[in-house]
C-alpha cells in the first residue's frame, strides 16, 4: 500500500486533539515529534519522567545543555515556570493520575485497548520501563504508529502476541492510515485516508473495525 502519512505526519494528527493546559507525558522516540507541532494559540505542559514538567523545544545544534535532558536522552530548554523534581515525585504524578495525556508508540494495540510496546526479544525494547505506569496513570492514553509493521503485517490485532505494557488502556491510536478509537472493546473508524476505502483498511487491520456512522477524511498538512 503506497499512499500512508509520515511519522511527522501522524505527530502532527495527534498534537491537534491536546488541549490547551493540558499535562502531557510524550514516550521516548516517535512521540516526542507531537511536541513540534501544538496547535495556534493552545500550550500543552510536557512532562518528562526523569523530573522536569514545562520545558520547552530542543535548543539548535551546538548549544545543548547536556544537564538538560528529557527520559529519552534529548535535550530540552527551560520556560519561565519549567519545574524540576525527584523522579521518585515524577512518577508519583504519574501514579497519582496528574497527567491529562500519555501519547505512546506501539508494536501492538489490541481491539480491547490492550498495549505492548516492548519486546523481549533480541531486537526489541530490552524493558517496559515507565510505560506501564503512564497507561495507568494518565486520564488518556493514545498510540502513535504505523498501521503495519516492515513486513506488511498489522499492528492493530485482535489480541496482543507480545508482552502486555498495560491492559485496556489506549482509547484511541493515530496510525499512518486512520484515526481509530477504542470503545467497548472494539476498533471504531473515526477518520481514513481519502484516498483508502473501509474494505482495504480493514485488509490490513488485525480485527474488526467497527464503521458506525460516517467516517471522516484524514486531512492533513505536507510537513
């Protein structure tokens, strides 16, 4: 299948459903391209598990401050108002149910909002880390991904065959196809590429999508 978004593509897709004041935690890699693209005139608060809440975009090149850093590693600036803390307190906002909004990426999503995204294999995520905490503990947790994996094979299935992040968790996934929420334990199609019809995204979709009214198109910009 040819036609698909790009990775900024779907970052971009996901930032436009955070609201203005929310508090969002953005996973390690893919995720944390949501950042770039808030919407006019909204500001989300990004929280980072090793102990930063509010800090703002990657500084250019070279004028990294390496003591600045976010859970994957990447540096970050500071706004006015940035707050650092304990990553024991980090994870106990997360626990506590302070965050708004977990954006994750994912080898799996099942049609129960079941999520794995690690692995134990020899190519895989070596461990789950904070993700088993943020799917529990923010009031949202959405997926961003590809529709299907390398090889072609879905990555929204049925039932997950990898090790489980979290159960019943992700309530809606932005993939290079569509737009899918997860509700009473099954796929519900919100949006598809115009180009794509319902017969070949269901082609390439692991379990039943559910079509109950019209579906919108997935616009988005050339990024």
């Amino acid at each position: 299948m040819s036609a698909k978004l790009s990775a900024t593509q779907i970052a971009w897709r996901a930032a436009q459903d955070i609201a203005d004041g929310a508090y969002v935690n953005l996973g390690i890699g893919f995720p944390e391209m949501v950042a770039r693209f808030q919407p006019p005139g909204r500001q989300a608060i990004f929280h980072t598990e090793n102990g930063i809440l509010g800090f703002g975009e990657a500084p250019a090149l070279g004028e990294e401050d390496w003591d600045l850093i976010n859970a994957g590693k990447k540096a970050v600036t500071l706004k006015p108002g940035t707050a650092f803390f304990h990553h024991a307190d980090s994870f106990a906002m997360v626990r506590g149910g302070h965050l708004d909004v977990a954006i994750l990426g994912a080898y799996e999503v099942a049609e129960t909002g079941d999520l794995a995204n690690w692995s134990t294999g020899p190519k895989g995520v070596p461990a789950v880390g904070g993700a088993m905490d943020l799917v529990h503990g923010a009031k949202r947790v959405a997926v961003i991904t590809d529709h299907v994996t390398k090889e072609g094979r879905p990555k929204l299935v049925k039932r997950c065959s990898l090790p489980l992040t979290g159960v019943a968790c992700v309530t809606r996934v932005y993939t290079s196809l569509a737009v899918i929420d997860i509700e009473g334990g099954r796929f519900v199609l919100r949006e598809k590429l115009p180009s794509l019809s319902v017969e070949e995204l269901q082609a390439v979709t692991g379990a039943e999508l559910l079509v109950p009214g019209p579906v919108a198109d997935l616009l988005v910009p050339e990024l």
